[in-house]
C-alpha cells in the first residue's frame, strides 16, 4: 500500500485510525496519576479495590476533598508531597476501574434533576449580567496576564485600593 505521496506504508496504519487513540491522553496527567498509585500501592497495596471493592461515595469525598485544597492554592499534600491534582486523578481513575471491574460500590444519593436546576440558575446569571453588565473584575492570585506554559510559582497578591499588588 502507498500513501498520497507514493511512500509505502504500512498496513495496520489503515487499521489503526479506528482504533481509540491512547496517545490522546497527556502523559503529564498519566505521570501525574502514577505518582498517586505509588503512594497508594505503599500505603494500601496496589489494585486493593479489586479485590475489596469501593464505595463512590469514599473517593468523590476524597477527589473533593483534593480539588477544594488544590483550588484554594495548596499544590501539594504537605505530608507526602504528592499533587493533590494527582491524587485526584487517582480518585476518578479508582471509581472507573472499580465500575469496569465490577468493584463499586454505587452508593450514590438518589438521582435528581441537577440538569433542569443548572439550566434554571444559568438563566438567573444572565438576568444577573444584565443587571451588573460592567461587574468587577474576579480577584485572581495570579493575575491573568502573568500565567503562561510552564510551571511557575505562586505570587501572592493583596488588593490595595482596587489595584493588586505583589507582597
């Protein structure tokens, strides 16, 4: 088999477009949730939650417990040093394997219609827009011009007269 530019190519190139692409997936998450996995597999043994099975309720307790630390600005677990995006990523990655695996534990509330309220509250804000067309800039900790491609660290800003300011 040739290609449009006349080169051979191989025929499981052909196969392989249909084929879910795992390269899709950043390497910097997979690393990221490996971290966590180490720290799991010293503390409770690898893969524990096949054997024992998890209750949802435990890890999205925990995933949140993680995002609302790492969202109010605390990057790492101050005991183990692991990212708490990490160990996130290890919470939702628990609960799918655990689903596929026939492991879980479904213990979540009943159903309700969150779809129909957010649609609701989604008209509310821009009744609010409209209201406030002109609002005040969110205060950000990292002003939004500073953030670029790569890792950087935090600043710490206090706002002084409506104006922030590096302290």
């Amino acid at each position: 088999m040739k290609t449009s530019t006349g080169k051979p190519s191989n025929p499981k190139d052909r196969l392989a477009t249909t084929r879910l692409d795992m390269t899709l997936f950043p390497m910097s998450a997979t690393a990221y949730g490996a971290l966590a996995f180490v720290e799991g597999d010293l503390k409770y043994g690898g893969f524990n939650w096949r054997v024992a099975g998890v209750s949802s309720s435990t890890y999205i307790a925990a995933l949140l417990r993680h995002i609302a630390k790492w969202y109010n600005g605390e990057e790492l677990d101050p005991k183990t040093g692991v990212p708490h995006l990490a160990n996130a990523i290890a919470c939702l990655a628990v609960i799918i394997d655990a689903t596929e695996s026939g492991m879980l534990n479904d213990d979540r509330p009943p159903k309700s219609d969150v779809a129909s309220l957010l649609s609701k509250f989604e008209e509310k804000v821009k009744h609010l827009q409209s209201i406030f067309p002109n609002g005040v800039a969110r205060f950000r900790a990292i002003p939004l011009k500073s953030l670029s491609h790569g890792t950087k660290k935090r600043t710490k800003s206090k706002r002084y007269g409506g104006k922030l300011k590096k302290v």
